[in-house]
C-alpha cells in the first residue's frame, strides 16, 4: 500500500464521491483550489483504492494540520475486497495505520482532523499518542412519510413552526443570488461571532452551488428576509450546511419553519438522510434534538508539540 | 439496599449485583442508585475509589469492563429518549465532578454513546474499542471468519495432542492467569481476581476452558455470561510449555460454548492493547466503539501529558 499526494485528481474525485459523499466530490473539493492536499491510497504505484484530503496552514510560525472551512471531515475512504472478516479488519487497521503514518510525516504543530461516521477503527491514532474525541452530529432517516417524521419533532418545535405560519412566515426555495447568500451568510457569522473564510464562503455560493447539489430555503414576511438555511447533498445525504435569521425580526419560529422546508426538500430529492452536520454547540445541540434525530458519534483526533498540547489543555480541554 | 437490589435483579444486571460487588472491599466500591422525582430508583451504576499517595481516584472496578450503568428511558418519542439521555449524563457529569477527586476515568457500556454533556462539564471523552463476535452465524461461519493463523493453531493443537475441555478447576485458571498478568507486571488486585473465580462464578454464569498437553495445564480463558453476551473476562498461559493453539483452542472452545448456551453475542471486552488487539481482532469479530469519560486536574493532566503516560 502506497499513500502519496494525488496527481490524477478526475480519479480521485469519481471514487471520492462515490464513497465519501458529496464532500469528497469534484464540486465541493474545488472550492479549495489548491491550497487543499488530496491524498491517494494506492494498492500499487497506479490503482487508486482510497483517500483523503486536509489542509496544512502556517499561523505563528507554526505548522496547523486541519480539516478545510465548512467541511465536517476528511472524506477518508477506502475500497476492501476482504470478504473474510477477520482479513477486512485488518486491512481496516493497516489502511488507518498508513493514514496515521502519513499524517504524522506531515510534522505538523497541531493538528485536529475528523473522520466519516463510517469510519470507526481509530486505535492506530490512539497508539501514536493522538487524542480520539467523539464529535456528535444529528442525522434523520428519511425513508418514511414526512407525516411521521414531523410527528417525531419536539411539541415545542411544532408549535414554533405553527406559529410562525399563523405570523404569516413564508419559505421560498433558491430565490436569492450568490452574491446574496455570501453577503446573508457572511452578515449572519459574524453577528454570531463564528470565524469565517470569506474566500472559501465565496466559493461555496459562486463556484459550488448548483441546482443538482444544493438549494438554499429563505424566510420572508412582508417581503422582508427573516432567515435563510443552505443546504447540500448527494444521492443519499442531504447536510444542513449554513443557518442563519435575523434576530432583531421579533418573529419567533422562522429557523424551525426553514429547517421543516429543508427537510422536506432533501425527501424530494431522493435523499435518505438529513444530516445536521454537526451538533457540538449547547445550544445547535437542543435545537437540532427537537427534531427527533438519530445521535451518530464520529471521531476527531488532535494531536500537538509538547508546549502547544499542554498550553491547549488549559484553553481547550475537550481537545486534549 | 433492598430496593437497589430488587432493581438489579428485575433488569438482569451483573456489575450492580449484590453477587459482584460483594467481591470487592465495601469501603473502595460505590453502588449508586438514580432516582427519579418520586424517589424511585429507575437505574443504577457503580464505580471504585482509592487513594494512592495524597490523591483520590475514581476508576471502573478492576476486572470489571465498565460502570455497568443502567437507566430506565421513560420517554416513547425519539426527541423525549434523546432529552432522557442527555439530562441523565448531565446529571451523572454533575455528580462525578462533586466527588472532586484529582483523577476519574470511567468505562461506559457500549450502548451509551452520549457524552455530550460530560465534554460540556469539562470532562474528556475517550474511545475505546473492543471486538464483538455475532453468534447468531453459523459455526461454519464462525470458523471462516477466524483469520487463517488462527484456525492453522487450532488444527495444529489437535494435531499435537492438546486437550482442550470446559474445567471447574478454577485454581488451575487462578495459576495460568496470575503467570500471565505476572509477565505483563499487572497482577494488580489479585485478591478480586480470586473472588471472582472461587466465590462468584458457577456453571450458568460462567465458563472456564482449559488446554493441557501431557496432562499439564498449559493454557485457559475465562468467560462471564452477562444477559445474552458471554464476556471474555481473562486468560493466561504457562510461557515454559506454551503451545501457541492453546490459548487460541480455548478461546475457540469458549466461542463455540456460548453459542451452544444461545448467547447471542461474544465480547472480547476491550482491546485496546496493541499487542493483544491483534490477536482478538483474527477471532473475526466486528470493532466496536464504547467511551470512556476521563477527568483530571489540568496541572496533574500536564505532569502526565509530561511523563507521557497516565497515574493508573
């Protein structure tokens, strides 16, 4: 087995997407340009068997190894042909040992890198002294009537939702322009106080949405924007991606209304899942729970210099 | 606790039993009731406390896989089991912070993947991995999935003669065991050890098989039966006559037996130690995720992350 930087990136993206969704498909991977390593999983010198993808930034001096803005992980996939299943296991191992290896060779400062839910034998990165942490998302299956999945929403979320329709809250589907959703969603983040990368952002809306792997839902009343949620997908996953309402509107239920259309539109689109990509944050966490979700762990691991793991124990203890 | 114990025994627990925890000294192990509004107990764990030096530890009970905890979900919606979930382990982050001891690692059973909250009250959330073997195949299967060494030392163990049978001689198990944890400079707690085996264990709820070649032991597992999983609790070999489908013919044995009881599953009961993960792993079992919540002071955090190893 061979890990090395890829150079055929048409074939890395058809197996990417194939495996790792739409976060591993030429679409999204672009946004990056090339400031983003992808990384290939070769059985020999030629056939692509897997991969992964990061970003190694320089901040301080340092060397950071991380996963690129809005992407919740590093698409590692591989393709096993082990029908024993003691054999699949330890291919499994060998194939997270040379990741870990690989990942190591890069000497980064720090890194903080997460895997696919799917992806679950971690121990070789426990071995190298990584820290593996759960990361949490909520996802909601979507092969039943939409009936049934709106009635194992919150009471509470229900009545929002109700509420908001009986306050003359209106959805509408991909009504706004890409400079309109950069400027929302840039106006939203830092209103919230959350980083954002203006560069990649804009990508998202200008080089990556399109009609076949997104839609975005907004909330009007009296044609006024009260909130809008971006949404992407492939076959099977739809993600909840980008979220944001006007606080200062005073109309209570428009996020819960949006995330309802949302949910409904992802079904439409043959979608099997909902995933709210990522429920780490108190409050995300209790909104995203009262839609009746399923909780799926995935792993993160961190590792840092002796001096940046021990100055990080005291500012971010859920790493380390 | 009357009550505790009428709980326990309703909902088939083990490392809550009066049975189990009786093994181990009253004043280091702590059985905990959770209550709900009307004082009624709806679940249970349990947990082991020392003091080593001037510091207070608390940990999972030695030779005991996790905190066995167990709580009954009153909720029928998903959002309501969700909720449940959520406020249990933040009641639980709660009380394991208010025993403010310098050093706290808990194993938590497989099912519970919940540890929000705990991340939320500053603890860390670890993982842990174990191997879990599906009985429900066929023994056919079973065999196939093994990894071609291993079925290779069982053919070559029946070859050479070994005897491989279920044995009641616990004090044989006893001496095979402590040689092993010896080796690996772990006989820690051996006093539990031997509780479990001469004073806990009997025929429906657990197994032991023994390998001996010339009438000699040379190798033996030992396994719990918890519900519908038989739980793979230790093992041992005589390093001076080691045959290598011994310890492999007993673990195959202790597979077959489990199946023959109408367990449902078999659990290899953590597997984190790289050397013996490896040898679990070629059994064909599916790698399973359970948590472990850790808390331990910053400063002592950094004295460790130093020394590059952990206090227990």
């Amino acid at each position: 087995m061979i890990l090395k930087p890829v150079e055929n990136k048409e074939d890395f993206f058809e197996k990417s997407a194939q495996f790792a969704g739409v976060f591993g498909s030429r679409d999204w991977l672009t946004v990056y340009g090339d400031q983003l390593s992808l990384v290939g999983i070769y059985k020999d010198e030629q056939q692509l068997i897997g991969g992964f993808f990061y970003l190694k930034v320089k901040k301080y001096g340092f060397s950071f190894l991380k996963l690129p803005p809005y992407t919740p992980h590093c698409g590692l996939f591989f393709i096993s042909e082990s029908k024993n299943k003691s054999s699949a296991n330890s291919f499994a191992k060998e194939v997270m040992a040379e990741v870990c290896q690989y990942i190591d060779a890069q000497k980064a400062a720090l890194t903080v890198m997460a895997f696919p839910f799917y992806i679950l034998d971690l121990q070789p990165f426990i071995w190298a002294k990584y820290k593996v942490v759960p990361n949490y998302t909520y996802r909601i299956a979507l092969d039943k009537p939409m009936e049934e999945i709106r009635a194992n929403f919150d009471s509470k979320n229900r009545n929002a939702i109700a509420k908001a329709i009986k306050d003359g809250v209106e959805v509408r589907s991909n009504g706004m322009d890409a400079e309109s959703l950069y400027n929302f969603f840039n106006g939203t983040l830092t209103a919230a106080g959350a980083n954002i990368y203006n560069t990649e952002l804009k990508h998202i809306f200008y080089r990556f949405r399109q009609n076949h792997n997104s839609f975005s839902m907004e909330a009007y009343k009296d044609q006024v924007l009260l909130g809008t949620v971006f949404c992407i997908h492939d076959q099977t996953t739809c993600y909840y991606l980008l979220g944001g309402v006007d606080k200062n509107s005073g109309v209570q239920g428009v996020n819960n209304l949006l995330v309802q259309y949302c949910i409904e539109e992802a079904a439409k689109r043959g979608c099997k899942v909902f995933d709210f990509e990522g429920s780490m944050l108190k409050g995300v966490e209790k909104f995203f729970r009262g839609f009746g979700p399923e909780l799926v762990p995935y792993y993160t691991v961190n590792k840092a210099k002796l001096p940046i793991e021990l100055m990080l124990k005291f500012k971010k203890r859920e790493l380390f | 606790m009357p009550a505790l114990e009428a709980f326990v025994n309703k909902h088939g627990l083990l490392f809550t039993s009066g049975a189990w925890t009786s093994l181990y000294d009253g004043d280091q192990l702590c059985r905990c009731a959770i209550l709900n509004n009307n004082n009624e107990i709806i679940g249970c764990f349990v947990y082991y406390r020392f003091k080593k030096s001037i510091f207070q530890f608390v940990i999972s009970p030695p030779y005991t896989p996790h905190i066995d905890l167990f709580c009954v979900n009153p909720a029928e919606s998903v959002v309501g089991k969700n909720t449940f979930n959520k406020e249990l382990a933040e009641a639980l982050s709660l009380y394991f912070s208010s025993l403010k001891t310098h050093y706290l690692s808990l194993n938590l059973p497989a099912g519970l993947t919940d540890t929000q909250p705990f991340i939320w009250a500053g603890f860390n959330s670890r993982t842990r991995f174990t191997y879990v073997i599906d009985l429900q195949q066929n023994e056919s299967q079973l065999w196939d999935n093994l990894a071609s060494e291993k079925r290779k030392s069982i053919n070559k163990a029946q070859k050479d003669g070994l005897e491989i049978s279920e044995t009641h001689q616990y004090d044989v198990v006893y001496d095979l065991v402590l040689q092993s944890l010896d080796r690996n400079d772990k006989a820690k707690n051996t006093g539990i050890l031997k509780e479990i085996l001469f004073k806990y264990a009997t025929p429906s709820n657990a197994f032991a098989f023994l390998a001996s070649k010339d009438k000699q032991p040379i190798g033996a597992t030992f396994c719990l039966v918890y519900q519908h999983t038989a739980l793979y609790l230790f093992g041992g070999f005589n390093a001076a006559n080691a045959h290598h489908g011994a310890s492999v013919s007993c673990m195959w044995q202790s597979i077959l037996k489990a199946k023959q009881m109408g367990l449902r599953c078999f659990d290899f009961e953590g597997s984190m130690n790289e050397s013996i993960e490896r040898y679990f792993r070629e059994f064909g079992g599916t790698l399973t995720p359970y948590f472990c919540v850790e808390k331990m002071h910053p400063l002592m955090s950094t004295y460790f992350a130093i020394r590059k190893n952990k206090p227990v």
